[in-house]
C-alpha cells in the first residue's frame, strides 16, 4: 500500500523528464517532503486535443501534460467527495472488478511523479513500534506510480461549478527486498512501460498492471529514516535522510500519529 510519499521536483523538472507541457496553471505546490491523501498535487496525463464543446479529436495528436489532482479518488456517481480518503489506493489485482476503478483504468490513466515513497515495518515483535523506511532511485530520477483519475461535479452544486480531479495509486505485491519492509507497494512503472500506460487509445492495459521485475526493483535504494516522517505536520529534506533506528520513547507523538491507510 501506499499511504505517503515524497515529491520535490517543480513543473519545469517534471515538463522535461516525462517529456509534457505544463497544465498545472502555476498552482502546483512547492517540494513537498511528506504529501498524504487529500493533497493536491502534480500528475501526468495524455489526452487528445478538445473542441469547444469538451469532445476529443480522435484525429488529432494526443498531448502529455503535468495536471494538478487531489489524492483520493472520487467516482463520477459518488453522491459526497469525502469517499476520496478510502480511495487513496486501488490494488493491482482486483481494478478491473472495482465499479469505483474499472472506468477509469480503461481511459483515465495517469503517472503520479515521485521522489519516492515511504512505508513502515513492524518492529519490536510487531507490538506497536513501527519503524519508517524510504524508497527511491538512486541517480536521482523520479519514480512514476500508476495512478487511475476521475472528474467529479457535485450533483448539488451549479452547473457552472469547477470539477473535481482525483486520483488514485495502484498498488501491486512488493518484489525482492521490499517485502521484508511490507507486503504491497505501490506499482511503479519504468520508462518504457509510460507510453504504454497513458496512451488515450489504448482501453485494456491490464498487461502493464504486472509487479515491476525484480531487477529493476534491486536498483532502487531502501534506507531507513525518522519517525518525523510520522507526523504529517512535518516536512523538510531532513525527512527522507538516511537515520539510525530510534529509542522505543518516540518524540512528536509519532506513533499516536502515524497514518493508517485504509484496506482496499
């Protein structure tokens, strides 16, 4: 599961490595070193050009673009938006049967960009103390999670009222080392499966809901890090250092304070 992660580039770094235009509108937010669910945060989607009317022009190129989305997906038939915080996640294996899920893996697909993420193994005989460990690449590129979004207008607003864009992170069995922190994670795509996964034309993209292989999992860096990271009201680079394992007496009510991410 994913319930917490890092994302610090800004829309210029994110515009050249997955190679799109900025549609953010100057509203994505600064480094952000513990996003979690509710936040508004940047995206990557592909879609073909729109007429006036809102109708895609099949004949025309489809175009990449960075797009802001609140975490915690919303279904288009949702009656309330606060059914987003139990769609933070969405698992890999059952998308296809999910009403909530299914309309949206065969054509809203996106990529989340990250710095990495974050995830926490029981420790102490599995009595509570949770210790925290970060994810991510070692040259410093960004992961890309598969993501599914929907636009939801509230059926009691106006007419005129602007839509809310949600998303959700596919999650995926964890491969090779990760599992001995936790037995998801969140599916991270590599490059070459990107065009693939966000292609508008492309309906059954169930082939590339597969773990990711396990050598390109081994080239991923694990380090442990503060429980600060536990609060969501901390947020800095110091987060996503490499620290040794703390006393059991935690500070900032860490442990009160961890985030439980709901099962899907």
């Amino acid at each position: 599961m994913c319930g917490r992660y890092a994302a610090t580039k800004d829309p210029a770094a994110l515009m050249r490595e997955f190679d799109a235009l900025d549609g953010t509108d100057g509203s994505g937010r600064g480094p952000d070193y513990n996003v979690a669910p509710t936040k508004d945060v940047v995206t990557v989607v592909q879609r073909h050009p729109r007429d006036a009317d809102g109708t895609p022009l099949a004949d025309e190129p489809s175009v990449r673009s960075l797009r802001m989305m609140r975490w915690g997906l919303v279904p288009f038939w949702a009656k309330d938006p606060s059914v987003g915080a139990k769609m933070i996640n969405t698992r890999a294996e059952t998308a296809q049967e999910k009403p909530a899920f299914r309309k949206a893996l065969s054509r809203r697909r996106c990529l989340v960009p990250a710095d990495g993420w974050y995830e926490w193994k029981a420790a102490d005989g599995g009595k509570g103390r949770k210790e925290p460990f970060f994810t991510t690449t070692r040259d410093g590129s960004s992961l890309a999670f598969a993501g599914l979004w929907e636009t939801w207008r509230d059926p009691k607003g106006e007419t005129d009222s602007p839509p809310l864009i949600t998303f959700s992170i596919i999650t995926t069995d964890a491969v090779g080392p990760l599992a001995d922190i936790h037995h998801r994670m969140p599916l991270a795509l590599p490059s070459d499966r990107w065009a693939g996964w966000l292609d508008p034309d492309r309906t059954d993209a169930t082939d590339l809901l597969r773990p990711p292989e396990r050598d390109w999992v081994d080239t991923l860096e694990l380090r442990p890090v503060s429980t600060r990271v536990n609060s969501v009201r901390n947020n800095g680079p110091e987060l996503v250092e490499r620290a040794e394992p703390e006393p059991t007496d935690l500070d900032d009510g860490a442990t009160g304070a961890l985030f439980e991410v709901p099962k899907q």
